[in-house]
C-alpha cells in the first residue's frame, strides 16, 4: 500500500527551513549583544519561544472550548496535541532560561514572576495530559481534558499577577521586536514564524496519531465496524 | 425550583450527612493538626522563624487537608451509585456544584478556625489586626480552595488514580490562592506597613469571583456519564 503524503509535512519542512535561516542569522550574522555576550545569542530561540508557548495555549484554550461543544475526537485529538506542543515548548522556555542565566546571573535559578509562571504554566498543563490518561472512556477523555485545559489558561494571568508582589526578580522587561535593535528583527522573526509553523506542524502529527489509535482501539474492540469519519463505529447508522 | 433553592438543598443534604457521619470531620482534623506538628519538626526551633511563617504552615496545612475533605466529600456521592441519583433529578448541574462547594467552604472554613488558635499556640505568633479582616482572609482564601477542588473532586472522583490526580491538577491552580491568603494572613499575624492586605483581598476576591462562576459553568460537563 503506498503511503499517503500528509500535507502538514508541507508546513514542517517550511518551519525547519526558516528556523535554520533564522538561527544562522542569529549565530553567524547578527552582532553578539554587547551586554550579554555570545550567549546572549540564545535570546533568539529564547523569546520566539516564550511568544510561541504562550500562543499555542492560546489556541489550546480554544480548542477546548469548541471540543467541549461539538464533542468530535478530532478537536480533541488537536486539542491533545496542541496542548502537549504548548507543555513541550514551556520546558524548553524553562530550560533556554535556566541555560540562560546560568553564565549571565550566575544562578539556574531565581523567583521572578515570569519564572514562576513558566513553571507553574508547565506543570499545570503536564497535569491535564497526565488526568487524560486517567479517564476511563473516549468522552470522558475529551471532556476531561477541555475542562482541565480551560481552568488551567484562565489561572495563568492570575498566577503572573501574583507572584509579581513577591520582591522584584532579575528577569529583564518583556522583549518585542520594538524593544530590540533592528539587526535583530529579521532573526527573531524567522525563529517566531518557524517556531509557530513547527508548533502546528506537530499538533497535526500528533492529532493524526492519536486519531489513528482510537481507531485501532476502536477497531480491535468491534472487528470489521464501519467507523465514521471521526474514527467511532458506526453500530447500524448510530453512532458509538 | 431556582438555582438559589436547588443549591440549597444540595448544600443542607451535605450538612445533614456531615452531621450523621462524624468520622470525616474528625479525621481531616486529627491529619491537619498533625501536620501542624509536623512542620514545627521539619524546621529548626527557633522561636522567631516559626512566628514569622506561622501563616504558611497554617495555610499549608489547610491545602493538604482539603485533599482529604475534598475527596472525601464526593466519595460519598460515589458509593451506591448516588450521584447518578441526582443527576437524574430535574435539577441544574450548576446547582450540584454551588451545594458542594459551598459546603466543601465551610467545612475548610471550621477547619482554619480550629487550626487557628492551635497554630498561635504552636508557632507563638499573635493577631494584630482586627478579627473580621483575619476570617475575610480565611473566608475568601478557602473558597478559593472549595471551588477549583469541588470541581476536580467531582471529575476524578470515579477516576483510577484519584488521590494522585486531584493533588496534581489543584496544587498549580490554586497558587494564587495559596500566596494571597499566606501574605495577607502572615500581614494580620504582623504589621501592615505596605497597607498590602486590601490588595490581596482584592486579588483573592477576584480569583474566587471567577473560579466560582467558571467551575460552575463546566460541572455539568463534568459528572455527565
């Protein structure tokens, strides 16, 4: 059986392209920083990243929303998949910054509101994928993770809120591209675009499969069922 | 009915078992006391670090007991099929939820009035401001606690895994809670000289207002079959 071509592969192969563009820019064109050094170079992963991260839990939340009212597995599937991207992307956020401040401060780590946050963001959404595994069928599943995704997003401009009444952290002010020297846009850029096109190139990848393996779930618990389009079986035109 | 009626009846039919079934109520308190103590082991005994995070070990051990009176709370529904009971009653979901977090409230409520008093003794620390600004915090800070965990008590209730995933899903969320209500306690426990303690009243109010009317919103979402 010849193997279908996916399309999103389009979207990954542009998103690898650009990111490779981008991160030669930022490691062989652009000036090193002069207060940061050479590895303040990190800074161009390290900020498309934070923008990513918090971007693709944005689109998870609303997911969400929509999978909670119209119930197809296939906006749970990308709503899976879109939230283990968002929990990929927030551990490297925490990792690019510990890696960061390390050489820089002089410390993996400090209790700055946007570090807290991060980490609290990171284990809030590691926790809706973990309560997914738990949930004991295919609806119960969707649901579990819709609820769990909503009330975690709406805590997290909360969470950034409060700890911001804790003493001051050494985390510098929010970067933009109006914030940044020129030289830097065009690096920074491309590593965004990269990054979001590379985020939604694996939410696809991951909604296929998980997609696929209710369907292989369903299949091996009813042999020869007709499914739907969504992957549940059909039992005489009603759906499972 | 009205959703004020119907939360109501939810609310008093959990008083009514709480009252027949004692054991609950004295077991969460005997573990909450005894992580009281434990805490006063765990660090060195230095009179004035104790007095000075008096407000956290209370609030944490108000956090580890709600675990308890949390899950216990729907555990009863779970026996015997009786949540399905009520689900099959003609009566608002969101009413099921405002009943059990209200109670779930007040329970947590008893609790920090009990372990008050126990922990100024413990920790040796004292109330400077006035006792209504104290219960506000206590008040708001625990139904910040009720709501999110009604919620998730309710979703993991007949989950594998209940006594991982609860802990797992409330502990991120509830951080806002938990530094507001140590902050502002730990204020009524001092001086106030930032004038801080409206502040986080407003940050707690705020948290519950919205927990309360989102968690409500997603209940029924969340006991469907």
């Amino acid at each position: 059986m010849k193997r279908a071509f996916d399309k999103e592969h389009i979207i990954g192969v542009i998103g690898l392209l650009m990111l490779a563009y981008g991160c030669w820019k930022a490691l062989f064109v652009v000036p090193a920083m002069n207060h940061f050094g050479e590895v303040g170079r990190i800074f161009f992963m390290h900020v498309p990243t934070a923008w990513n991260a918090l971007l693709i839990l944005t689109g998870s939340f609303i997911l969400a929303i929509g999978a909670l009212f119209n119930r197809k597995p296939s906006w749970d599937a990308a709503l899976t998949g879109s939230v283990e991207v968002g929990v990929l992307y927030t551990a490297l956020l925490v990792v690019q910054g510990s890696i960061w401040a390390r050489p820089t401060f002089g410390i993996w780590w400090t209790w700055d509101p946007r570090l807290i946050t991060a980490a609290i963001l990171l284990i809030a959404f590691a926790g809706v994928l973990s309560a997914r595994s738990f949930a004991n069928n295919q609806g119960q599943r969707l649901r579990w993770t819709a609820v769990a995704t909503i009330v975690a997003y709406i805590d997290v401009p909360i969470v950034y809120f409060i700890v911001k009444w804790l003493p001051r952290g050494i985390h510098q002010p929010h970067s933009f591209p109006s914030t940044v020297s020129t030289d830097y846009h065009l690096a920074l850029r491309f590593n965004a675009i990269a990054m979001l096109l590379l985020g939604i190139w694996m939410t696809f990848r991951r909604a296929r499969w998980i997609l696929q393996q209710n369907a292989a779930t369903a299949m091996s618990a009813a042999p020869g069922a007709a499914l739907d389009a969504e992957g549940r079986t059909m039992v005489a035109g009603v759906e499972e | 009915m009205s959703l004020l009626a119907q939360s109501r009846a939810v609310f008093l039919k959990d008083l009514l078992l709480a009252a027949r079934g004692g054991s609950r109520l004295s077991g969460v308190l005997f573990f909450a006391t005894m992580t009281l103590l434990l805490f006063s082991f765990a660090t060195e005994p230095d009179p004035e670090s104790m007095r000075r995070h008096a407000a956290g070990y209370l609030w944490l051990a108000l956090l580890l007991s709600s675990l308890l009176s949390l899950g216990e709370s729907f555990r009863a529904e779970v026996e015997d099929e009786a949540l399905e009971g009520l689900r099959l009653l003609p009566v608002d979901p969101r009413a099921l939820f405002y009943g059990k977090a209200l109670s779930n409230t007040l329970f947590l409520v008893g609790l920090s009035l009990v372990l008050l008093p126990l922990s100024l003794g413990l920790f040796g620390a004292e109330v400077k401001s006035s006792p209504g600004l104290l219960l506000a915090f206590l008040l708001l800070g625990t139904a910040g606690l009720a709501a999110p965990g009604s919620l998730y008590a309710a979703m993991t209730s007949r989950a594998r895994g209940q006594d991982l995933l609860l802990p797992l899903l409330l502990f991120p969320l509830v951080v806002p809670v938990l530094i507001a209500s140590v902050k502002g306690t730990g204020l009524c426990f001092s001086a106030d000289p930032m004038d801080q303690r409206g502040a986080l009243l407003q940050v707690l109010t705020v948290f519950d207002l919205i927990y309360w009317s989102v968690c409500g919103l997603l209940f029924g979402k969340v006991i469907e079959e």
